[in-house]
C-alpha cells in the first residue's frame, strides 16, 4: 500500500499537480463546508468553499505554468581521471518576454538524473530568478570508476507561489561525462624497455652501431634505467651530476612499433579487468614517452593511436565484447588478457600480462603473471621473467 501510494504521488507530481501537506488539508476543508453547506443549504458556507475552491485551482495552475516556461541548458563536461571530480555546469533561463508570477520565478528545485553508479542526485534550490535573467548552477560530483556516464534528464519542482501543489517536470538536457583510467607514474617498464630487442635482427645492427656512435648521434641524455648497456653511459655527465647518465640515440627509435592490446573479448573477473584497463594507459603512456610508435587495440576499436582516443577507448572498454574492429595486427605486442591460451600464438617479439590463477604459462615469449593484491605499478616495472620455450 506505501509503495502504491509512492508511486501515485509521483505520477501525479510528474503528469499533473501533487497536494502538499497544506493543500491536502485545505482541500480536505474545502471538501468539509461543500457537504456541509449541501446538508444545512446555508449560502456562506457555499461561499467560503467556492472561495477554497478557486484558490485550490489558481495553486495547481500556477505552478505548472511556471515551469513550462523554463529552459535548461547543460554545457559540455570535461574528462576526468577515476578518482577526481568532475564539474557540470547547468544554466537554467526564463523566457525574456514573459515574466512569471509578480515579474520573476523562483522557489525552484532542481535536480539532475545522474546516472546511480555516479551516486544520489545533486539537488539545489533557487530562491530567485528575475525574468529575462539567467540562474546558473555548478556543482561537482566524484567519479568513483572508470567509464563513459550519459544521462538525459533535468528535474525541475516547485510548489510556488502558494505552496499547496508540488509540479516536477523533466527537461531534456543531453550529458556525457568521460571517465578515464588512472594512468600510472611509471618510473622504468623492462616490458617496454625490452620489446623486440632479445631476437629482432635490426636491434643486433642498431647495437652495432650504438658501439660505434658519437657524441654527433647522441639525442638526450637521460637517467639510468636498469637494463641499460653499460657503454651508454656518459661518464662525464654522470660525475657532474651525482648519478648515472645514459646517451639516448635517435638509432634506438628507428623502425620500432609496439601495439598495447587489451584483450576484451575474453571473460574476466571485474576488478581484474579494471586493473588490466588501467595498466593498459599506462604502458601506453610510458610508451610515448620512449618516443616509441605505439598503437592501443581492442576487439571492438581495432588498432587506433592518439592519447585522448585511446584514453575515451580505454573508459568505454568493456570485456566479452563482440570483435568489430580489424584483426590484431602482425607487430612486437603486449598482450593483456585473462586466458593463457593465445600466448603462444602472439606475434613475434611478443611481451604478455596475464591475470590468471593458472598456475604454467607456455609461451615462447618473457611476460608477467600479476599478483593479486599486490601493487600493480610495483609489478609492472619488475623484470619479466616468466618464459616457456617448447
């Protein structure tokens, strides 16, 4: 009975007016001196309730002719990483030739359908807003998870100028908040530093000529990472300096791509999934930044490239996603999934991050089992050592 009550208001509220408390009552009373009036057939009090009656009806006109004749306008919402706050702004307008009740409208609710994942809906209230005027709203919400957020609807209510009738419309006012995953600050990646050179036959040229380069060839200079050659090492900057100092060659870039896949259209647990989006920005972040020629791929995207484009692939990524995107290309990869069993079919000079229970791993290629429950960036700047030749 409560929950068909709920939804009686509501629907009433919605399509037409709802009483308030004090409308109820003065209906109640007005409902009193009519029978009253019809029994004892006394004119005063077919007056009082005529007088009750009218202004019953002028409280349920008004208040939906207040709200018909707002506009609400949303600006656009800009990305924000997992974790942060984003910020919708929302300007809500009278019409400028056709002033509300005594020239302004006010005593207004609005609230805006965010989606439930985003949390309860923000709600503010406008005391007043003067006619051909414009009231504009900002407020913040926390984006707990990654993901792309669209919702459609405004909520505008008010009981004014008598208060005896609640009125809530909707107003269509599109939103697209864009969450991405967080990227992590990655200091060194051996799974990055190491694609492609171990059986590459152009890396064993390149070295060659690193053996032989001078100063002339010399890109940058650049601290130390583990697993740089020993002869890269400029030892005079590095006493300058008080640490190691290595020559970064433009030899080392040459003809080197790498492709981060995140394989969505396998099963995976959620909250490994969420951890395998969010390894997947950062290495391919920490690949631009080796000025490597890195592309992102996905069963539905295919291979696409661009830090932004990646970033909104990578909010909206889903796993068990049906393949509508070009096949994973014949490039150095690494691969995120959740099954082992493509690992030995990667291409060459493959690297792999597997989130699996799966005790053995065949693969012809070096790759890390991630742990659980353990610190993810601590595991993706570890060595990978996990390797299986046939």
């Amino acid at each position: 009975m409560k929950r068909f009550g709920q939804r009686l208001g509501n629907w009433l509220e919605t399509h037409w007016v709802k009483p308030a408390y004090a409308g109820g009552l003065c209906l109640a009373l007005s409902l009193f001196y009519f029978a009253s009036a019809t029994n004892t057939m006394s004119g005063w009090l077919y007056a009082i309730s005529g007088a009750n009656f009218a202004l019953l009806g002028l409280a349920a006109i008004l208040p939906v002719r207040s709200l018909r004749r707002l506009t609400v306008r949303r600006h656009p919402i800009d990305p924000v990483s997992c974790g942060e706050r984003f910020t919708v702004t929302l300007d809500i307008e009278p019409p400028p030739s056709r002033p509300g009740w005594f020239g302004s409208f006010g005593l207004l609710q609005v609230a805006d359908a965010i989606p439930h994942p985003l949390g309860s809906f923000p709600k503010t209230a406008i005391e007043k807003i003067s006619a051909g005027g414009r009231h504009r709203w900002i407020y913040t919400q926390l984006a707990p998870r990654r993901g792309v957020y669209r919702w459609n609807e405004v909520q505008l209510k008010t009981a004014a100028p008598l208060g005896l009738f609640w009125c809530r419309r909707p107003r269509q006012a599109p939103a697209k908040a864009i969450v991405y995953p967080t990227v992590l600050p990655l200091q060194r990646c051996p799974l990055i530093d190491g694609i492609g050179r171990e059986d590459n036959p152009i890396f064993s040229v390149e070295e060659r000529h690193v053996q032989a380069a001078s100063e002339g060839l010399t890109r940058a200079l650049r601290p130390y990472r583990f697993g740089d050659p020993m002869r890269m090492i400029h030892w005079r900057t590095s006493a300058r300096y008080g640490e190691l100092r290595v020559r970064e060659l433009e030899v080392f870039q040459s003809g080197l791509d790498a492709v981060i896949a995140l394989d969505t259209a396998s099963t995976w647990n959620p909250e490994a999934f969420e951890e395998a989006a969010i390894a997947a920005a950062s290495l391919y972040f920490y690949a631009s930044r080796q000025q490597l020629s890195v592309k992102f791929w996905s069963a539905r995207t295919g291979s696409i490239q661009g830090h932004r484009v990646v970033l909104e692939a990578l909010a909206e990524a889903h796993f068990n996603e049906m393949p509508m995107g070009e096949l994973l290309p014949d490039r150095p990869t690494i691969w995120l999934t959740s099954t082992p069993d493509r690992l030995g079919d990667l291409p060459s000079n493959s690297r792999w991050v597997l989130w699996s229970e799966t005790p053995s791993v065949k693969s012809p290629y070096r790759g890390i089992a991630i742990a659980p429950q353990t610190d993810l960036q601590q595991q993706l700047q570890s060595i990978p050592t996990t390797r299986f030749r046939p």
